[in-house]
C-alpha cells in the first residue's frame, strides 16, 4: 500500500524520541545539557515532519495539504448546488462581462467588445478546465514526463520526433502575423492567466495536487501546441511499411487486387455524378518506384477505426421546417475530462454555440443564428516515410539526388520527474524531417525501425484556425462559410454547412499535398526527388458540393470523392458502412426533424451483416455441427442491430473480426516480427468470399494435408468464434453475452493510472462501422449535436459524454454519460441577449475590470 | 482551554493560509501552556484529530461523499473510513510533535521556577 511508507516514517520518529530519555543523563549532561537537547531534537522531529508532508514523496502528493480538509482533496468537491462567487475583479478587462451559467454548467459569456470577449473566454474555461488545457500542451511539447515521470519519457521522445513543438512554433508565427487572431489569442492567454494567477492550492484541481505541480503561465504558444494533439491524433498513422512488406513479397499484380485504391462498396461524401468546377492542375508523373527491399523496419499505428466522424446537412425541400437541419458527432478517443466544453460567446460582433477544445479558443463545431456548421476527420494520407540511405555509418550523410547531403542533428532534453540528470535524445535530420528512429533506439509503437525521414502535414501545413473559427463563428451566408476554406490547413476536415437562407454543403477542407497515384501508399525513395513532396492540392479544387439534387450532404471519413476526382487523396479511407447507412437513410427520409436526425445519430443497423451474413449462414448451415450449436439459431435471427440487448451482435463481430485473420493471416501476417503486413481491407475480403470462394487465399498455407476454401474457413472459425467467447465471457446467457455487456465502453481519465476518476463499462449499443460509433476501444461520438435552422432563432440539441467541469469532484464532471449512453441529446440554452430571463439559467457572475 | 484554543486558532489559520501554520499554532500554544511532553502531544494530537475529522466529515456531508471514495481507490485505501484515520492520523502527528516541542522548548528556554 503506497500509503504505508509516510506512517512508517511517523512511527519511527516518535519512538526515536522516547529513545532519547533512555540515554544516561550523566553522559548526555557532560556533553550538553538535556534540556536543550530534548528541545532541539524535538523542534528537528516536529520541523522535519512538517516539511516531509508538505513536499512529494515518491509517487505522494504532498500529504499535508493535500489531506488537510482546509486545502486538500475534500476542497475539490463541489456540493451539488455549488454556485460560483456571483462578482469577481480582474485585472486586463476593459469593461464588464457577465457569465450567466446554465444548470448543465455552460457558461454563456457577454462581453462588450471582441478583446473582452476572448480573455472570458480563457479565464472561464481555465477554471473548469486547466488542469486539462496544461496537460495536452505539455502532450504536444513532449513535456509530460516532467510531471508524470519516466513512464511518459517514451511518449515525450516520440511526440517530439514527431516536431509537433516546431509544428506549434510555425502555428503561432502565423496567428501573431494577423491581427484578429493576434488578438484571440493574446486575450486568450491573458484570461486563463488571471485564472492562474488567482488560483491558490485550495481551489487548485486535484489532478495538480496529486501529481505534485503547479500550472505554467499560459501562451499563444500553449494554444498551438493543443492544436498540433489535433494534428497529431488526426493524421499520425501509416501503413505505408506494411504495405511496402507486402509489396516485396506478392509484387504490384497482387497487391493490385488486393489492395485496390478504391472499395468495391462505397458512398462517397461528394455524390457520384457530381461535376468538378475547375480545371485541374497537373498531376505528378507516376516515378520510378523503389526497387532496394527493404531492409530497414518501421513499426507504427497503422489503422484505427475508431478516429472518425459522422455529420450531415439536409436541405429544407426534405425538413419538416421548410429550412435545413444539421447534425454532427465527431468520434474520438473518449475521456474525461471531456474533449469538448460547451460555451455560448456573445459580443457586439458575435453571437454563437457550440463546443470547443479547452485551450483552443473560439467554437469549433457549433452554430449562430444564421448558420451553423459541423466537421469530421478526412483522413487522407498526409503521413509519409521516406527510406534513408545513408553513406556510412557514422550517419553524416544521406543520398539525394545522386549527391550526399548533409543530415543535420539535435538534442531534445528532457528534465523528467524523479531523475537526477536531464535525459537526452538525438535525432537525425533530413531535409524530408526527422528520422522517426534511429538504429538501436527503441521505437514508441512497437520495435525497431532504421533510416526511415518522416513528411507529414503536421509541422509544414500553415493556415490559421482562429482566424478561420473567427469567421465561421460570425458567419451569415456559404459566402462567409467559403472564406474559412484556405485557413483550416490540417487536420483536413470535412466541413458540414448549413444556413437559414436553405443553403447546405460540404467540403473536404484542408491542405493536401499534391500527388502522384498511390504516392506515399508505401515507402518512398528518399533519394528521388521525384518522390519528395512537392506542392499542395489548390484549395478551391478541394472536393465540395453546395445544394446536391438528392437534397442533403453527409460525410463519415469515407472516400471524398469517387473516382472522377482528378487527384490522389490517398487509397484506403475508413470503411463505407457508416457513410452508406447515413446516405441511404437520408435518401429515404422525407419531412426530416431534430428526432428523427437524432434517432440517426443512434442508429445500430450493421451494414456489415446485411452484406455478408446471409451468405456466412448459408456456408454454416450445410455444418451439421454449427446448425446443432445454440448460437447458431441465434445468429441466424438477429435483426442485424448493434442493439445493447442483441447476442447476435456479440457473436456476429466477434466472427468477422476471426474470419479477417483466418483468411489473411498466414499470407499477410500482421504481427510478424521481421516483416508485418497490412490485411486486406473487410470490403476487399467480403468481396472475394462472395465472388471467388475458391480463391487460393483462403487456403491456410499452415496446414500442408488441406486445401481450403472459403466454406472450411468459415466454418472452423464460427466454431472458434464461439470458443473464444465462451472463454471470455462463460457460457452464452443473454445476460452475459448481450451485446451492450460485450463491448462495454470505458471512458478513461487522461491519466489512466486514475481509475476512480474514470467510467468504466458504460452500457450502450454501436460499433466501430456503425453509424452509432461506439466502441469498446473507448472511442466514439464525443459531442452529438443537432441544430434546426430557422429564420428567427434555431433551436439546438447535444450532449457529450462527460460533464462541463473538469473536476472529479464535481456533480458536473460525468452527468451526462448516461444521457448520452441512452441516445438522448440535451436543449441547448442559446441565449438572444444578457437580458433574456431563461428558467434553465441559475447563476450569473459578473467579471470586471 | 488549550485543546479549544488549538481548534479555534488553527481553524481560522488554516481557513485562511497554509496548512503548516497548523503545527506553528500547536508549538505556541503547548509552549504556553503545558504541564508535559505526553501531554502536549496528547492535546495538540486530540485538537487537530478533531479538527480535522469534524471538518472533513463536514466536507463529506455537504457535498455528498463524490470526492471520498475516489480518493481512496485511488491511493488503494480499501475504504473510505479508513482514508478519515489516514487523513486524521497525519494531521494529529505532527500537532502532537509541534506541541511536544512547544512544551520541550519552553522547559529549555524559559525558567518555570
């Protein structure tokens, strides 16, 4: 128990002082006098104590103050009415502010001017999120084993290899270079530091308290570096060394087939048909590929299907208004704190809803009077790797261009929690970026890579997110929405519009490299400069459709565009399944309103199943033993629903995920230790169990007696599917088995280690290719929200699983999980003046200068 | 009177500064008065307990325990009462060392005959 070792301490020093009584006076007298002994060591013992428990030990926060129940933890509860002190002075305001706080803890903020406006902006949410905002700044420095220790040391190297602090230097040249964003985020910064400044260790978050640190003053820098976790979190995963394995060993004929550059079953967010309004720029030629194998190793996330995103607009021909709907739930790793914040900004020049990350000033997704706006994840390629040939091994140069070119060096530091000497580790440069890793240094994901340079859009890309939220959050037309294009570089978003003029669109916004075909879909030749990137995509050639025939748009990081589109985004996007399901359903849906978009939101159909397990069940139906096997008749009758309650859910992904593995495993072994190798996508793998059965791949090159086809696969695995659940789960009872109990989505704390601060097994239905895309991973909808236009005033709903506060003492730090787990979406308070009376409104508190 | 005054004084000390003007209160007031070294531990240790306790219990109350049981899972406390002897266990200790002192420092420095 990590408690025992202060109250060893405390034992010892209270005996040691009977001890002294014990040592005969005459020796004691001839050498001091007792008296003064007794009160010097007590005054050592009583001093000593108190300085032990007033500073960390070990893994302890300090005990003092932090058990003290004037100081300590017990002051980071909040009652359940806790209302904030209704007047506060500060310093750096030009006028006044009044913060009117809702009963879900939003604060709607009125300043008198855009400067005030933004300072509130930080000070407010500071004081329900700083501990939050300090730790993703310090993610995104490579800082966090200062705090955490060396247990964050790895996950510092590698975000810093990553350069997401160069990244974050670039972002705020950029915001400095305009004036309206100079101002956002000067007055930002000023507000959050008015919070730090106030803030004594009583009122500190726990999180600090623990961890034993106080908050950094905060700056334009901090703000860019929580957008640089974005970029991060967005575009850093490659598969580009799985695919180039696969590539040396089946050659491009295969891999063609295999790996095809656009599904057989998709619904492209721009609809097919749609006509380019431009003329094209020209593409890159096709190279030379690489011919050298590869020798050097690279491991790194490949795929994570639970980053995505839904969002739509439907026109007001198809609303029961007369006048658009839009609705939004971007999916990310869930936590708590939460992501998002809610907040609604007014000033003489704004008036806006929505939510925001804390740390990143403005709204990013929500909406005003006239318009409102929604996005989700493109995910294109944008993270590329260049194999480096160097020309000894001192590693001093590298090959470029039939020259070798000098490879600069640095030294990142690392002063981390609980080690005497500061750590170091040195990186290569090249002018394509940084060598991920080194020969003989451990990579982050994984082992070993060598000589592989690292070009992703996220320390290049330029633009200026403020600038970009500070128009949309004024917004009043498409006009003000097409202006906001250039300035959203990276992450790409696929930005969702609608206005009450009965305007929609959406748009693939970002800043795209402009490639040639399959460039970057494996590892490319760091010493053909044909290979390099060399400029970007023209942002007004970015796909995008206003007003589409079919009357709606939608995106869920599918495929951008079909294949009349003139350039290379990238050859694998996530699966169609959740944009199919959203554009049939909008296809069909006719008088749409805020229930039946929120019922979409939820939606559980699994487009998987409807593909393919009729013909899984006809394969199983010819076993005898699989017919006789109570899950059987089960799967059979499933309603295909990733409903909470549904055992055929359970059993039905469980037996996709299997059948993936058994047919492409022992081809494309994914986890090999010398040459691991991306699978072949499920579109691509369904498609081949449909049409050819007989294919050679489904034979299990492991068994040499046996040639197998797509039936034995099948049939082995749905008897190993249920094996494994069994295993895992007892024997198949509804209650055990059911869907919702199955999958479970845990919704950790930023600090995992923090377990009581998490919500653990969170009961709801969904799934990774669902459109309702909850996943046991921990992944899903972060922020659901729906707004109906209108020409007076919209009406908004949303909720997100966590709570305004950041604080796990509050009644305000998860209340809104169960809301969200059941489907449901809260009224969103938007506010038309200071002066509205609004019976959700419960406290109100005036900041002045 | 010195277990009261211990209470009253280092309530509004630790209401309104650092908890360490805690043990800095116990030393004077057990330098004050105090008949021996058992005894002031024994005061200054019985004055904060209760203090501590009482005010933590308060804390609980109020806000509805949502802050107790975390804390105590998250320092593998297996339950919450055993977090309140924690919590008053180390705030007792160092008021009765404080307070020893004071009675130590006062037998040393100030002549009582």
């Amino acid at each position: 128990m990590i408690v025992g070792y202060p109250f060893f301490i405390l034992t010892c020093t209270h005996k040691s002082l009977y001890f002294i009584n014990k040592i005969p006076k005459p020796f004691i007298s001839s050498l001091f006098s007792m008296k003064y002994l007794r009160a010097f060591l007590s005054l050592v013992i009583a001093g000593g104590l108190t300085y032990l428990l007033n500073r960390p030990l070990g893994v302890l926060p300090s005990l003092g103050p932090f058990f003290s129940p004037f100081t300590g933890f017990w002051q980071n509860a909040d009652a359940p009415l806790k209302l904030p002190p209704s007047e506060m002075k500060l310093a750096g305001l030009k006028g006044e502010v009044t913060v009117e706080y809702d009963d879900n803890g939003v604060p709607h903020v009125f300043a008198d001017n855009d400067e005030d406006l933004y300072f509130a902006q930080g000070y407010i949410i500071a004081r329900d999120r700083l501990w939050q905002m300090d730790f993703y700044s310090r993610v995104a420095a490579g800082r966090l084993s200062e705090v955490m220790g060396p247990l964050a040391l790895d996950f510092d190297r590698y975000n810093r290899r990553l350069q997401l602090p160069e990244g974050a230097e670039k972002l705020v040249e950029a915001f400095m270079k305009d004036p309206i964003s100079k101002m956002i985020v000067e007055s930002y910064s000023a507000g959050v530091n008015a919070y730090i400044e106030q803030v004594s260790y009583k009122e500190m978050a726990i999180e600090f308290k623990i961890l034993g640190y106080t908050p950094e003053a905060w700056s334009p820098l901090k703000t860019a570096l929580v957008e640089m976790v974005m970029r991060k979190d967005m575009n850093a995963r490659s598969d580009d060394y799985r695919m180039s394995n696969a590539l040396t060993k089946y050659g491009k004929e295969v891999v063609n087939d295999l790996f095809p550059d656009y599904p057989i079953e998709e619904s492209p967010i721009i609809p097919v048909g749609t006509k380019w309004a431009f003329t094209p720029v020209a593409v890159p030629k096709v190279p030379e590929l690489m011919k050298e194998a590869i020798a050097a190793k690279l491991d790194i996330e490949a795929e994570n299907p639970g980053i995505g995103s839904n969002n739509w607009a439907v026109h007001g021909s198809r609303t029961a208004t007369g006048l658009p709907l839009l609705a939004n739930d971007p999916h990310l790793g869930l936590s708590l704190p939460s992501i998002w914040y809610q907040m609604q900004l007014v000033s003489p020049t704004v008036n806006v809803y929505g939510v925001c990350v804390p740390g990143w000033p403005g709204i990013g997704i929500g909406f005003n009077k006239d318009i409102a706006w929604g996005m989700t994840n493109v995910g294109s390629d944008v993270f590329d790797f260049y194999q480096i040939q160097f020309k000894d091994k001192t590693l001093k140069q590298y090959k470029y261009n039939n020259e070798w070119r000098p490879v600069t060096m640095k030294v990142n530091e690392f002063k981390v929690k609980g080690l005497p000497t500061m750590t170091t580790d040195t990186v290569l440069y090249t002018h394509h970026g940084p060598i991920l890793y080194s020969e003989g240094q451990k990579p982050f994901f994984g082992d070993l890579p060598v000589g592989h340079a690292l070009t992703w859009v996220g320390p290049v890309a330029q633009g200026n997110s403020l600038k970009a939220l500070y128009i949309s959050n004024r917004g009043k037309s498409y006009e003000d929405y097409q202006k906001i294009m250039g300035l959203l570089a990276a992450p790409g978003f696929n930005l969702v519009f609608a206005s009450n003029q009965n305007d929609i669109a959406i748009t693939s916004s970002g800043h795209f490299p402009l490639k040639w075909k399959e460039q970057g879909k494996f590892i490319l030749d760091g010493s053909n400069p044909e290979h390099d990137w060399r400029s970007w995509i023209p942002v007004e050639h970015n796909p995008s459709v206003k007003n589409p025939m079919r009357g709606f748009v939608s995106s869920a990081n599918q495929f951008p565009a079909d294949r009349s589109y003139p350039y290379y985004l990238g050859w694998k996007f996530a699966p169609g399944e959740r944009g199919i399901r959203i554009n049939e359903r909008l296809s069909a849906m006719e008088k749409a309103t805020v229930d039946s978009l929120r019922l979409m939101q939820g939606d559980n159909f699994n487009i998987e199943a409807r593909r393919i397990l009729p013909d899984l069940l006809k394969i199983l139906e010819q076993d005898a033993s699989a017919k006789a096997n109570p899950a059987y008749p089960i799967l059979a009758k499933w309603n295909m629903r990733n409903d909470p309650s549904e055992v055929g859910a359970t059993i039905f992904e469980r037996l996709v995920r299997e059948l993936r593995l058994a047919i492409w495993e022992d081809d494309f072994p994914s986890k090999d230790e010398k040459t691991p190798m991306s699978l072949p996508t499920r579109d691509r793998t369904w498609e081949l169990l449909k049409k050819q059965p007989t294919s050679k791949w489904f034979d299990d090159t492991r068994t040499t007696n046996k040639i197998e086809t797509a039936d034995d696969i099948v049939k082995t695995t749905f008897k190993a599917t249920i094996d494994s659940l069994t295993a895992k789960y007892g024997p198949m009872t509804h209650a055990t088995w059911a869907w919702g109990t199955a999958k479970s989505t845990d919704i950790k704390h930023l600090v995992p280690l923090f377990k009581s601060f998490s919500r653990m097994d969170v009961i709801n239905g969904g799934g990774a290719n669902i459109v309702n895309a909850t996943t046991d991973a921990g992944h899903g909808p972060s922020w659901r929200m729906v707004v109906q236009l209108d020409k007076n005033w919209p009406k908004a709903y949303g909720i997100y699983p966590g709570g305004q506060s950041g604080n796990p003492g509050s009644p305000l730090y998860d209340n809104m999980i169960d809301k969200w787990a059941k489907g449901e979406l809260n009224e969103l308070v938007f506010l038309k003046s200071k002066d509205e009376k609004h019976p959700k409104v419960v406290s109100t508190v005036k900041l002045k200068h | 009177m010195v277990y009261t005054l211990i209470i009253v004084l280092s309530a509004i000390a630790q209401y309104f500064g650092p908890w360490w003007l805690m043990p800095i209160i116990c030393f004077g007031l057990c330098f004050w008065k105090s008949e021996t070294a058992k005894g002031a531990y024994g005061i200054a240790f019985a004055a904060i307990s209760t203090l501590w306790l009482s005010y933590a219990t308060y804390q609980n109350i109020v806000t509805q325990g949502v802050i107790t049981n975390k804390i105590a899972e998250l320092f593998r406390i297996p339950n919450a009462t055993l977090l309140f002897t924690a919590v008053t266990f180390v705030g007792g200790t160092v008021a009765g060392f404080a307070g020893m002192a004071g009675y130590y420092c006062r037998a040393a420095f100030v002549s009582t005959k």
